[in-house]
C-alpha cells in the first residue's frame, strides 16, 4: 500500500470512526500546517460523508516561535479568548471538532521560560470555553496523530530525518491498525475488548487501586462514583465516536485527598518541552509531598506545583504491555502514543466523564488544576490490584497484562 | 537587493505604513497558504512592533475545491457565521486587520456555477458581521499583495511559471515603491499629493463631473454632500492607516440618479471569472441602459442587473496615467491593481466614507447593491472637467493627467 492510500485511509478512518461525522453535519479543523496534505484529505472525506463545511485553522512554528524571538512583553500576557469563545459556540451548536497532533517537541525550549510560562497561562486561560465544550460531551471529536520532521527527529535521532519520518509513519500506521484490512474492524474489537473491562472494574465498584513493582508500591483511592472510561463514546443523540485515535487506555478518576506511597516513573515525562527522565514521587493524602528526577526536577517541582491541584491526581489508566504501542518498545515523546503503552496517573484535572452524573464532586474527592499531565508507571514488572471497602483483594493486572 | 529583503521591505510597510500597527495591539491576518513566506514575515514584523498576538487564518485552493468536487447539497448553503462574527466583534474591540490578497484566478471555473453562486451567496451573509467591521472605521486595516504562481501565469501566458511569477512580483514591488530607498518615505509623499488634489476638489463641491474623450461623453452627478477620499485614513483615535497598498486613487460619490451618455471602459472587467472586453455602456438618469461588449457582453448584462442598485454607480475614482501601476502597462486581472492604473466608475454599492456624516443618503443619492465591481474609464485620452451648480466648469484632469 502506498504512502499515500495509508494518509488517505487516517483519513477515512478519522472522520468514519473517529469522528462519527453526520451528515450536515460542520467541522471545526485544527492542525499544524506542515499536516496539510492529511488536512486536505480529511476535507475531501469529510465533505464526502455530507459535511456542511470544514474550517481548519493551521498553527505554523515560525509564527509561534516569532512571539518569543521578536515580541515584546505585550506578547506574552494575552491569547485571543474571543476565537476560542467562538469555537466553543460552535461546537456547543452542533459543530464536530478534529485536532492533526504533531507538535515539533522542543520548538521553544531555547526561549525565555518566563515567557513560555505566561503564554501558557494566558492560552489555557482563553482557551478555556473551547476546551470546556470539548469535555462536556455536547459534541463528537477527535484527535489523530501526524509525523512531522522534528518530531521523527526526536524519536530516532540517529537515522536520517528521511528515514525517521518513515520509520515513525509505520510505528504510527501500526498503531493506528491501518496494517489491517479493515481498520475500522480492528478498532470496533479493540473497543469491546476494552468496554468487557470497564464493565468488570465497575461491577466491582473498587475503594482503591494498588500498583507495585519496579520500586512503585502506590495505593490510591477511587473518588466515591468513580466510572471508568475508555474506547468509544456516544452523544445524547447516539452518534457514536472515538475521541483519541490511537487508544489503548481504560482510566478512572483517583480521590484528590488519597494517594500514599512511591511512584516511580517508567518513561520520561515532557514538560513544557524539557525532558524529565527518572522521575520518583512520593504521595502522603493525596499530595506529591516529594518530586526527585535524574534530570531537570526543578521543571518538574515548579509544574506540578503551578496550581493546588497540579500536586494531586485527576487521572488513573491501565493499559496492557501488550497494547500495539507499548509492543513496538519505542518512545514516542507524545502522550497520544506514550499514555497509551503504559499505566499511568496523571497530576492535576480530573475528567468529568470519570464521575457518575450528579455525584458531589467535592465529596466524591475530584481533583481540579489548570494543567493535566498524564506520567507513565506502567511496565512489565507492573501489577495492580483492586481494593474493595469490605478489605478484599481483587487481581487486576500481573506483569503488565490485565487478569480480568 | 534579494527578493526576501524586497519580502521584508513588504512586511514592514505593511505593518507599521499600512496598518499603523500600535504597540498592544491585536493582528488578525487572512491569506492564501501560499503566502505564508510573506505571513511569516509580518507576524515577525507585527511582534516587533509590539503586537500582542497576531492570528493567522490560512484558505487553502485544494480545500476550497474540495466543496465543490466531494461535497453534498449540504456544502453548498452554509458559511460559518460564528467565525466572521468573532472576527468583526475582535475588530470592534481593536484588533487590526490584515488581509494578503492573493486567490487563484479562475480556480472555480469548471464548478457547477449554481453552486458557486449558492455558496458565494452563503458566505457573503455570513460574513456580513465582518465585513461591517471593517468598513465601519472602528479599526486599522490593511491589503497587501502576494504573487501566487496562478495569477503570475494569467498576467503573462507566454512566459514559463517561475519566469512569469519573477515578472510579477517586479511589477508589485514597483507598484509598492519598494523600488524606492525609504518606501515609507515614498508613500508619504504620494499621500500627500492626493491629500492636495481631495482638498481642492473638496473645495470647489462640484455639482458633476464631466468625463470626455476615446469615446466616453459622460455627466456624472456627485452625491450631495459627497467626500473625496483616497489615501491614508485615521481612526479616531488617531491611528493613521493606509488600507489599500498601493493605492493611487482618490473617489467619491455619484449620485445614483444623474449618470447620463455613454462610457467606453479601457480595460478588460473580469466579472466572476470571466473577461469581458470593449465594454461600452450607455447611461441615462443614472442607470445603465445598455450595455455593449466585443466579448461576453451577456455576463455583464447578467451581472450588472443583480439587483436594482447593480446597473447604478457607486464610486467614482480619479487616477493619472504617470501613476507606477498605470505606466506599467500590465494588466494585473486585479482589483487592487487595475483599479490604481485608471480613473474607474464602478456599479454597485457607495462606500458609507464618500458622504458627510449624517448626511440624509436617500437625499444625496447615495447607491446600494450586493455587487461593487469597478470599470476602467480612463486613459491617455481622457480629460474631466468639474461643473459647478453654478454652471461654472473647473478642468481637473486633460489627457490623462491632473491639472489640478
Ligand atoms: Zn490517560
Ligand atoms: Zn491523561
Ligand atoms: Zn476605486
Ligand atoms: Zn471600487
């Protein structure tokens, strides 16, 4: 199969599967522009399937990098709240939204980290209604990854950029099960392999998770009507989609005020574009009380300490290491494909999907911070074990596979 | 001097000439993809001015087509409202805007023109928000050109691509006084010659204009109340903007109701696409009354009849023939250009800035119509004579030069 039958097979399968794309149905479109060859293609398919119209909006890393190269402080205080607003109008109207993922890692790490800081914070305070729409289930989205240069560059440094964009648009085709003949097919087993899981964890209706091995010993409670999430998700309206593409991951959400013991973590954590390798965390009620890593801890400290929230926890996922991508042993440098090739825990914003619809969320212990960032603790030494609130122990998953 | 130094010499009169960027102030920039050597460029030069974030949005040929070759029904009545909505409410609260002109001619031409015309139909509605913004005087804007390989072949079929679009951009550079050691400098000067001539002619307020000469035998009535404009503008804040580079005209108002004799218009029109050539058209109590062409005489009859204000003026512009655009001799198949080459009438809708504020524009006989499309009348051979409602005569222009 040609490259390009590949890129035009993402595509059918974003907008099919992916997104579950209705007839008349408009779609808001965000993308690096180097992805613009999936973007066209996503068009054609998308106006194919009956859209109404499809609007993409492209971010390009010269201009991103030009605000801090050639900005003054008037730069880096302000983002434009009123497109996000807008965005999130239409998405609450009815509109479906797909994000092309292929960000080129490290664009900004020789910038002033002042700077890289308030832009953050002023984004992801605009940002905000946009995101908000994203989450509350008002509509169907989906994210699909894209290889750019720079990003093959930081997964196979040593091969040349050619090479390592092929090498990576193979791993990412593979994840993605287009090496299937029907991925679609692929995807919809996968689906109910993971939903057969969920259904088993939440019969259980667990107090707590154990994770130990690999010098992780972490007993982290549940939030009271935790649900566990994964797969597939549907709209009010039954249309059926799947946000993130690849995923391998079913997650829960954690109790804010309880998390004890160490973590260790398994693969390195990009922060803010600066690699955290060997990171071990200690938890005392809930709370990172204790951050050490074998490089650049201080990034780490000052990121999961940007809010209360960045201290505790919004998000627990199991994840097999039998899973596609944890199977191809490479590190992705990108959470689509990192979170999905091991367990892990993520430090901040919880999601609302994870909690039964009315529960009290204060009681229930959800957590609530600007940042979520997902860090891995999953690997073949790995098992949990489910704890019931009547003391019993329930196998979950032994050496990095599940047991259920 | 490099084409890119020419490409930065652009971008900087553009942002700090063109749009009077001030310091804080938001950019909202539309381009063709094709551009983005150019957008890079201004987003840098925006940032060094201060801007506080400058939004790129990208049309792209491939997406554009794709409506009309893979869409539905569904694609061809709708346009996102939501989008321009936010982007004239950015323009109301300040923000500037820069559009980089510079579409593919003729990209629809083998489209089914029932669903061009549906979807132009949609989108003009729904951008209405914006354009409103826009013309409305409440913030500084800016067009600037950019060479796009299509629009360098049209203007020179005989030469190879990369030939033709080197041609092209000589030509706009020129047109732009980027030949000149201080563009900037250049343009102030011009600005300040039309400033003179709109002075003048303001003072005399003329009843009519009376164009003669290459077969034009034309009395045009002015609005009462008509503003000669042209140039630079001001906001009332004081920011000083330039909104068309380059420029060369000064306009004002017809009155709708007083156009009579006949008009031989000097350059081909393109109207949707298609040329018409040796338009000539006669004019009584200020609407066409017929309409003659060497070719395609039946598109313009069909376009000049779209709606009642379509077969009446809107605009009335004087230009020299010594002006860089008009000695040239190109035809650009371009507004921006071709219209800074002649004096031009065009049929259709009045710009609000051509009448005093607050005045009646029933009264004054202001035009209004979905179209503006301008029409060259000028050439070497024209001459305009200003008539008072004294019956007093004023020469203003002789064989194609001012006078004044
Ligand atoms: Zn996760
Ligand atoms: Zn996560
Ligand atoms: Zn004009
Ligand atoms: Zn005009």
């Amino acid at each position: 199969m040609t490259f390009e039958t590949q890129l035009d097979r993402l595509a059918q399968l974003s907008v099919a599967f992916g997104l579950g794309l209705k007839p008349g149905q408009e779609l808001v479109l965000t993308a690096d522009i180097g992805a613009i060859d999936l973007v066209r293609r996503i068009t054609r398919a998308a106006y194919e399937a009956g859209a109404s119209n499809v609007l993409a909006l492209y971010a390009d890393d010269a201009s991103t990098l030009a605000r801090y190269t050639h900005g003054t402080e008037a730069a880096f205080d302000y983002a434009p709240g009123w497109l996000y607003e807008a965005m999130g109008k239409a998405l609450t109207n009815g509109a479906a939204r797909l994000a092309i993922a292929g960000a080129t890692p490290g664009l900004l790490a020789g910038q002033n980290p002042d700077h890289v800081a308030r832009v953050n914070t002023a984004t992801s305070r605009a940002a905000k209604p946009f995101i908000d729409a994203i989450t509350s289930g008002v509509t169907n989205w989906n994210i699909v990854p894209f290889v750019t240069p720079g990003w093959a560059r930081q997964v196979f440094p040593d091969l040349p950029e050619a090479e390592a964009v092929d090498k990576l648009w193979g791993h990412v085709f593979t994840a993605l099960r287009l090496d299937h003949d029907d991925p679609e097919a692929a995807w919809r087993k996968a689906f109910e392999t993971l939903d057969a899981r969920k259904a088993h964890l939440q019969g259980l209706s667990l107090d707590a998770l154990h994770f130990e091995g690999g010098g992780t010993d972490l007993t982290l409670g549940l939030a009271k009507g935790h649900v566990w999430a994964g797969g597939g998700l549907a709209l009010d309206n039954g249309t059926a989609y799947a946000p993130n593409l690849p995923t391998e991951e079913i997650f829960s959400m954690p109790d804010r005020g309880r998390a004890d013991g160490r973590a260790v973590f398994t693969k390195p954590s990009v922060i803010n574009g600066t690699i955290v390798e060997g990171l071990v965390v200690e938890f005392a009620g809930g709370k990172a009380v204790k951050i050490e890593a074998e490089t650049n801890a201080e990034v780490a400290r000052t990121w999961f300490t940007t809010d209360e929230g960045a201290s505790r926890l919004g998000e627990v996922a199991l994840v097999p290491e039998s899973s596609p991508i944890a199977r191809s042993g490479v590190l992705y440098f990108n959470t689509l494909f990192d979170e999905n090739a091991a367990c892990h825990i993520a430090f901040g914003n919880a999601y609302a999907m994870n909690l039964a619809p009315g529960a009290d969320r204060e009681a229930a212990g959800m957590n609530a911070s600007k940042i979520h960032h997902d860090v891995m603790i999953g690997g073949p030494d790995i098992s949990v074990t489910g704890l019931g609130a009547d003391g019993s122990r329930h196998p979950i998953m032994k050496d990095g596979e599940f047991v259920i």
